[in-house]
C-alpha cells in the first residue's frame, strides 16, 4: 500500500488578508500583496496593526499606509518601529505628530536612518518648534535624514531669498526651497520676475513674504498674471508686496471674485468703495454676505452668475433686472 498523503499546512492568504483586515480593496489589495508574498503567517502583521491602532491611526488611516508602504506590515515592532517611536518621542514630537509622520512616510518610519538628531537639534537652534520639525518632515521627508551639510546649505539658501531663520515664514522658506539646487531656484526667481514684470528687488519681496511661489508651476503663474495685471488692472509693484493672491485659485477665486466687483461697483450697488485685495483675502462665507445676497434684489442673476464663474464659465449676464 501506498503511503498516506500527509495534508499541506493551509498557506496564509495574502491578499485576502489585506481586503478582511487592513480594508485595502481589492486592486489595492492585488498590487500590495506582490511585495509582502513572502508571508507565511498574519503574525507580524497584527503586531504592526495593533502598534499602528496604539499610535492612534483610525482603521481608514492603517488602509492608506499598508497601501502605500505594504512592507511596512512586515517590520518588527520591538526592533524597528517602538525605538523608533520613543526617539521621536524623546526629540519633543508629540503623539499625534508621530502618527501624523506615519501616514504621510511610512516607508521612511520604517528605514534605518529616519530621523537624524544632529539635524532636529539643528532646526531647532533656527527656531523651529517639534511641530514645525515634524510639518517639515510630513512633505519633505529627506529633511530629516539628509546629512547636516546638505540641511545647513538649504537653511543658508532660505536666508538667501529674504527669510530669515527664527521668522515667521522661515518653515515654509525651507519647504519651499528643499531640494532644489541654486540655479534651479534662481531661474524660477527669474521667471517671476519676467512673469510679473518686477524689478530685483520686488521679485525679492514677493518670495521673502511668500515662499511657496518657487513651488508653483510656471502655467499657473503665467496664467494668474494674465489676469491680474491686464484685466483685473493690478499694478505688478502692489501684487508684489500682496504675493498670497497669486497662491488662491484663479478658476474658483480670483477671476469670480472680479466680475462680483467689478458689477457692483459699475451698477451703484456698493455703499461705499472696496478694494479687490480685500475681496479676495475673504472667505468665501463672509465674501457671499456682502458682495452676493445683499444685492439679490437688485440683481437676481448675480448669486447664479458668481456661481457659474466659480465653476469655471465666463458670465454673460452680469446686468440688473
């Protein structure tokens, strides 16, 4: 007689376990598990769970980070994740910034050189606060593992274009400027300037109170200054010194906004005169009450015209009743 078949041992279903327990779907769950097929069994990968729900992440949270770093599932909690933890920890990150960097990076959580000291005691000495470190490190995740020559020559680069370290603006300085080489943030300088026909020194101004600019793609500068200088009428010097307009939308802000004005102003509505600056610096509930419903009498189609250019359509019918 034959011997008998002993029965394999019931292999651990991967992907099934990503759909049941992490709440990947089924797409998600079919391109994750290609990096953790490895697994033999959901040992490991309950620990990190149950670490992950320590950290406080909420079940949504757990399925965004197993999707974007499935390996993740596949660290060791006493050696890798814990230490590094209470390394944070002890740097002054709060809890929910330590989760808060788990969402955002996790495959950097889970390396060997996350979290460099010599560079957090440095950002602290330019006046950052751990909040300020842990924002920086959510959308810059190299910031905080970069040597501290590269770190150093970024913080001299921020105070190149007008920030100063300790200043109010000197996070969004460095996040805007991290890892972008001089000449790369010398041409976009170059084509604000060009963009918005400002001289050195208010091209200057406008990046020293509005850093984000040298993040911002060249057709959607391009697109904003055809609009706020030829039609809106802006004087480039005035946009200079109020370069937070050129960060709004031009689609769902700035262009809407201006045929509000505009019309109300040409038709008497207004009791007395209000700037666009203003208008725009708005929000968007403040800015209905007192440019869109106090006129609906006057103008019925105005509340439905403000919401079509909002949608993107040009309006045509601007005009009283």
């Amino acid at each position: 007689a034959s011997p008998p078949i002993c029965p394999k041992p019931s292999s651990f279903a991967v992907e099934d376990y990503l759909i049941n327990t992490c709440g990947l779907t089924r797409p998600q769950a079919l391109k994750a598990s290609t990096k953790i097929s490895h697994l033999k069994s959901p040992a490991k990968p309950n620990a990190v769970l149950a670490f992950l729900a320590g950290l406080g992440l909420s079940g949504a949270d757990v399925a965004a980070v197993v999707a974007k770093d499935p390996q993740l599932l596949c660290a060791k909690v006493d050696k890798t994740l814990a230490p590094k933890v209470a390394r944070l920890a002890g740097l002054g990150f709060s809890r929910p910034q330590i989760a808060r960097l788990v969402s955002v990076t996790p495959y950097c959580f889970r390396s060997r050189n996350f979290v460099s000291k010599p560079n957090v005691d440095f950002l602290r000495e330019c006046g950052l606060s751990a909040c300020d470190i842990a924002n920086l490190a959510m959308y810059n995740r190299g910031m905080l593992t970069t040597n501290l020559e590269h770190l150093q020559a970024m913080v001299t680069c921020a105070e190149g274009i007008g920030v100063p370290r300790g200043s109010g603006m000197f996070r969004q300085a460095l996040h805007a400027i991290a890892f972008q080489n001089p000449e790369k943030i010398a041409a976009k300088v170059n084509y604000l300037k060009n963009t918005f026909k400002w001289s050195h020194a208010e091209a200057g101004i406008a990046v020293s109170k509005a850093p984000i600019l040298l993040r911002m793609s060249k057709d959607k500068l391009q697109r904003t200054s055809q609009f706020l200088i030829p039609e809106a009428g802006l004087e480039p010097a005035r946009i200079a010194h109020r370069p937070i307009l050129l960060t709004y939308s031009l689609e769902g802000r700035l262009r809407p906004r201006h045929y509000v004005l505009k019309f109300v102003k040409e038709n008497g509505l207004l009791d007395r005169d209000r700037s666009y600056f203003s208008a725009v610096d708005m929000t968007e509930n403040v800015f209905v009450e007192k440019f869109v419903r106090p006129h609906i009498e006057a103008a019925p189609h105005l509340a439905e015209d403000y919401a079509a250019a909002c949608r993107g359509e040009v309006p045509t019918r601007f005009i009283l009743a």
